[in-house]
C-alpha cells in the first residue's frame, strides 16, 4: 500500500453525429463511470470517482477536461471529497477545464478535516463561442460531527481564461483557527462557502435580478464582465450552501445553454 496517491484523469469530449463522446485516459486511482445520457445524446453526465474516497497529505490529484466545440458535457462527483488531516506534507488536486463546447463542473462538496494542509487549483479556459458553468463548495471542519477547523491550512486559487485573457482571479488562504473564520468581516462563524461561476450570454440586469431572487440573504451574485457572473454562498451546513448554488444553477443554465433546462444528475439523490 502507497504512503500517498499520485493519480491523473484527462478526459476528451467531443460531438460526433450530435452525440457527445468522451475519452479517457487515467493513472492511478481516479477513474469515471460510465458515460450517461439522462437528457439526451447531445449532453454527456460523467461521474469522477476517487476509489480511495479521500485526499490525504502527500497526495497529489490532477484532472483535466476538455470540451471541444459543439460538445457539451456535465462533470460531478459520487459525494463529497474528503481532505484528511495532513501528515507532515501537504495535499495537492489540480482542476483544467479546457472548453470550446459546452461544460459544466458541478462536483459535490469538499469537506476539509481539522489539520488538513490542502492547494487546490481551478483553471478554466474558454475558447471561441465556449459556455460554462461551475461551482466549488467547501466545508471545514466535520461541522456534523462537531469539528472545527483549528489547525491546518487551506489554500485555493481559481482563474478563469477566455481566449488567453484573464477575467477572473482569486486567492483563498484560510488558516486553522484564523480570527477571519468568525469575523463578520469574513466567515462569520460559519464553515461552510461556495461560488458558482457561469460564463456565456450577456447578462442583463434583469438576469441579475431575477436569479437573487432566488437566493438567501446570505448569498449573492456578481457581474465581473459581460459575460461572466460569479455568485457566492456561506451557510452553517453543506445542504444550504449546495441547495443556494443548486437553485443558481436552474436559474442559469437555460440562459448560458440556449434554453436547456437543469436535469439534476441522478447521483445527488442518492
């Protein structure tokens, strides 16, 4: 048995007689299931499983997806990834979305132990009259078995590309036991945050409107550029922040994929 994972997926996806296909290719232990097709041929439902069912420190996870033109695929998780409390190095995953079609990244939530030492990275490039939606929700601490996050470190950067040019940027460094995570000013003593990006019409003001309507009051949504919303979500559990981002998500994707409507992977009902 290893002391810690390295494990790569890329994953190629392609239209081909309006069906999207999708190859692969993998080492070590990350892996897809079968390609589903719940909304019909033209939309590929993958799901990314993680055999071992944890990052612990010393592993090292990349993923990368591409999405060439006239395809459109929809990317998600069997549960929640785990990040375990660190052993005396840290945990790497590296996210690349690669996108000339249509993608979504909708993975479950990240649930980061108390003394995990976690980077994570999202990178997303579009390309030509490319579509994406995503989100990312993190949790610290066990919170439904009482754990806070005390000790530890996690740290995320996601960038978002179109055409070479840079739209969005942000860095997350959240320590154990950080003034920050109660601080009105920052987590207000709640563990759980998400963000949900989605990049294709232009939106409007009334788009703006009518999707927070939607949302809690502790919950909003940004126009960073034309094209581009960013929303955040904080909340005391993963099921509000997950079903804040989830009721965006309907909201969003008939607008960003020319009229389609949300067709929730079966694997969040389970």
């Amino acid at each position: 048995m290893p002391s810690s994972w390295n494990a790569s997926l890329d994953l190629r996806y392609e239209a081909a007689a309006g069906r999207t296909v999708v190859a692969r290719r993998h080492e070590g232990p990350l892996q897809v299931q079968k390609a589903l097709y719940p909304e019909g041929e033209a939309v590929c439902h993958t799901i990314v499983v993680h055999p071992p069912g944890g990052i612990a420190g010393g592993d090292a996870l990349a993923i990368h997806a591409r999405c060439l033109p006239e395809s459109h695929a929809l990317l998600t998780t069997p549960g929640a990834t785990r990040w375990y409390k660190a052993n005396g190095t840290r945990a790497r995953q590296s996210i690349a979305l690669d996108v000339a079609g249509c993608l979504e990244w909708l993975p479950q939530e990240a649930i980061v132990f108390d003394r995990a030492v976690v980077d994570s990275t999202i990178e997303i490039s579009l390309s030509g009259a490319a579509s994406t939606i995503g989100w990312d929700v993190v949790a610290l601490g066990r919170t439904a078995a009482g754990e806070s996050f005390r000790e530890g470190e996690f740290t995320q950067t996601i960038r978002l590309k179109v055409d070479d040019e840079l739209l969005w940027s942000e860095r997350t460094r959240i320590a154990g036991a950080d003034p920050l995570l109660a601080a009105p000013v920052g987590l207000d003593s709640k563990p759980v945050f998400g963000c949900l990006w989605a990049y294709g019409p232009v939106w409007s003001d009334a788009d703006l409107e009518s999707m927070r309507d939607d949302l809690p009051r502790s919950a909003g949504v940004t126009r960073l550029a034309p094209r581009l919303l960013v929303a955040r979500a904080l909340g005391s559990t993963t099921a509000f922040v997950r079903d804040a981002l989830q009721a965006l998500w309907r909201s969003a994707r008939p607008r960003v994929f020319g009229g389609r409507a949300a067709i929730a992977p079966r694997i969040w009902s389970t």
